[in-house]
C-alpha cells in the first residue's frame, strides 16, 4: 500500500503539466458541392449539397467575385444537419468566379462554396 501512495504523490506533480487538450473548434455552415473548377450552363440543373450545423433553415444565393449576390436561387432550405438540393442555373453571362453561399435565416452564419465557372 505504502508503494501505490507514493507512486500516486509522486505522479500528482506529472499531470498538474500535462498538456490541455485544445477546444472543441465550432462547426461551420460547408458547402460542399458543386465542386471546385466544375463548369455549369446557364438554364441547366446543377446540384448544391453542403453541412449545416446552425439547426436553422437556409437561403441560397448565386454570387460572383467578393460574394457579390447576382440572384437568390432559394429560400428556406432545410435545416437539416446535411442535405442536398437541384437548382436552375439563371441566365448569366458565362465566365469564372461564380459561388453558391447559403446564409442561415438569422444572417448569422454564411457558407460559400468553391468557385466554379459558366460557360
């Protein structure tokens, strides 16, 4: 008994040093879909997927360069933790730097999808 009591005080100052563990890093609203590089027409269907932790419906946008909003493709997508939608593609000019961003109902968290190219 006297050996596990010393192994006990003597291990006490050992885990006083021991490294914290790091916080739980908070989950963001991803966009994981459509992917980086892919080319869409205008007037086709193009699928979004994306994760969406928020536990808040969501708004869907087409942007271009600075999350400049072209046109809301939708609203009040589901507020499932993942999920997927088709959407047309409106009539834009054809070129690169085009992205989907979902907001959340409350504008409070924002998700961008890689940038993808009309043509």
């Amino acid at each position: 008994m006297r050996r596990t009591g010393f192994l006990s005080f003597a291990a006490a100052p050992l885990l006083a040093f021991a490294p914290m563990a790091e916080p739980a890093q908070a989950q963001a609203l991803t966009v994981t879909e459509p992917a980086a590089g892919s080319v869409h027409s205008s007037g086709a269907s193009m699928f979004v997927t994306w994760n969406n932790p928020t536990g808040q419906k969501l708004d869907m946008w087409l942007v271009r360069g600075d999350a400049h909003r072209v046109v809301q493709l939708a609203s009040r997508l589901t507020a499932a933790p993942r999920s997927e939608t088709s959407t047309v593609l409106p009539n834009v000019p054809n070129g690169n730097g085009y992205a989907i961003e979902l907001v959340s109902r409350d504008g409070g968290e924002r998700g961008l999808s890689p940038s993808f190219s009309v043509g």
